[in-house]
C-alpha cells in the first residue's frame, strides 16, 4: 500500500477538492508512473469547483524521480449536461 503522504510536498498550494483522489493519484504516479483520462475536481481561484481529466507521466533520470508533467482538461461543461439530462430522465419517469 502506498503511503501518499511522504510523497507530498509540505508546502504544496492545494487546489484539489477531494483528498482521496489526490493520495490515489500520488500513489499511482510512484506506481506505475501513469495517469490516463484521471478524473478529479479542482477549485479555480475564484473558488468554484471544475471537473477535469489528468493526464501525467514521470520523468525519471537513473531511477531516480526528476518531475511529472502534467495535461489537464477541463470537463465541466460535459459533466454538467451529463447531470442535466440524468435530472431530465428522473423527472420524466417518476
């Protein structure tokens, strides 16, 4: 089991909204290295909550960790439709 505390910077900004995704995903990048299509919230700087996808891989020299990079891409407007057709589907069968 990964622990993904020690993998964390002590003084890293916090943007993310869910704790939980953010020790999955520092436990699979110390993993297998990998993130595909991961998806998470983040709060943007005026304080409302976008949903995304991280895409990340890390970079090593000698084994050793160097640095990730890192796409993200925002879905929020997806995700929105997505919830407003499932209350549209609800509301037209119950």
């Amino acid at each position: 089991m990964c622990d993904a505390r020690a993998a964390r910077p002590t003084k890293q900004p916090y943007f993310h909204v869910d704790q939980d995704v953010v020790d999955q995903i520092l436990c699979t990048l110390s993993g297998t290295g990998k993130l595909l299509s991961y998806p998470a919230r983040l709060r943007a700087k005026d304080g409302s909550v976008k949903h995304v996808l991280i895409n990340s891989n890390v970079y090593t020299r000698d084994g050793q960790f160097v640095h990730t990079r890192c796409f993200t891409s925002c879905i929020s407007e997806l995700v929105y439709e997505q919830l407003r057709g499932e209350l549209l589907r609800a509301r037209r069968a119950g």
